[in-house]
C-alpha cells in the first residue's frame, strides 16, 4: 500500500500487480519461512529483470543510482537482514554496476541512521546496519517505488509521440 502522501492511479496498482503475478518472491505467503533464495539481493533483482524482459546490455546509471541511494540501501539492508558498509558498496558495485565511493555511501548511511530508520551497531572492527524502523523503511521505499512506477509510466507513453 502506498505512503499517506502517494496518490497512485489504477493503473500503476494493476502495473504492480501484473509484475508480481506468479512472482515466487511475491506469492510466499506472510507465514512461510524466509529462505535466503528470497532474500538474497541478486535473486530479487534477477527476478525483476526477467519480469520486465530486460536486454542483458542494460545497466543502471549511476546518477540514478545515487538519487534513489538512501532507498536501495534501505532495500539491501532489509534483504541482508543488516550488513556493513563495505558489503553495500560491493552490493552496489555488484547488481547496479554503480561504483560509488565510501564518501558518497557511509554519509547516507548516517543520515538514514540519524532519522531513525537505520540502527548501527558497533563491532569489533566494522560497524553493521539493520533497519530500525520497518513501517518508515518500507513507507520510504513504498513511496519511491511509486513516484518510479508512474515517472517510467509516464515516459513509456510519451514514445507513443516520437
């Protein structure tokens, strides 16, 4: 469901739902047990590209990669159930080939942690991450995915013009 602040059309809803039908991530039932097949990052992008028909030439741009950071690493912490920096980076570099510096990523990390939504905890020589807020994680991703969904939307239909 979206955030109070996303009006969402019909259309964007059925776009969901037709993308999620016959999902195997999204069909688990709420009281099925995680595996890490379902959380794993690579197996939920994997999935997503392949729902969409992806070209295998497509890569993400990382400018917007960058815009939409503090949400992908929301998403990736949840999928780790917590991690560190370092793996974020690498996850990053990883699925969304977006080679992005400490400097850029560790500050996000803490501001999304000086909102509440992120807690740290200190180990021995890292510092890991969980999400500390899961109605604010999944309002803020809820909330990006949809203004994502009708912005693609929207550019979709404007090919209909050229």
């Amino acid at each position: 469901m979206p955030g109070d602040d996303v009006s969402t059309s019909p259309l964007v809803n059925t776009l969901i739902q037709e993308l999620s039908a016959g999902d195997e991530l999204g069909a688990a039932s709420p009281d099925a047990p995680s595996t890490e097949q379902e959380t794993d990052p690579e197996q939920v992008l994997s999935s997503v590209m392949e729902r969409l028909a992806v070209e295998e030439s497509f890569a993400f741009d990382d400018e917007i990669v960058k815009q939409n950071l503090d949400e992908i690493l929301i998403a990736l912490i949840s999928l780790r159930d917590g991690t560190h920096g370092k793996a974020l980076i690498d996850d990053l570099s990883r699925l969304f080939d977006a080679e992005l510096s400490p400097g850029t990523v560790y500050p996000r990390l803490h501001d999304i942690e000086n909102d509440g939504t992120l807690a740290m905890h200190e180990l021995v020589r890292t510092k890991e991450y969980s999400v500390d807020d899961d109605d604010d994680a999944k309002s803020r991703i809820e909330r990006a995915m949809y203004h994502h969904l009708a912005l693609g939307l929207f550019l979709h239909d404007s090919l209909d013009e050229l």
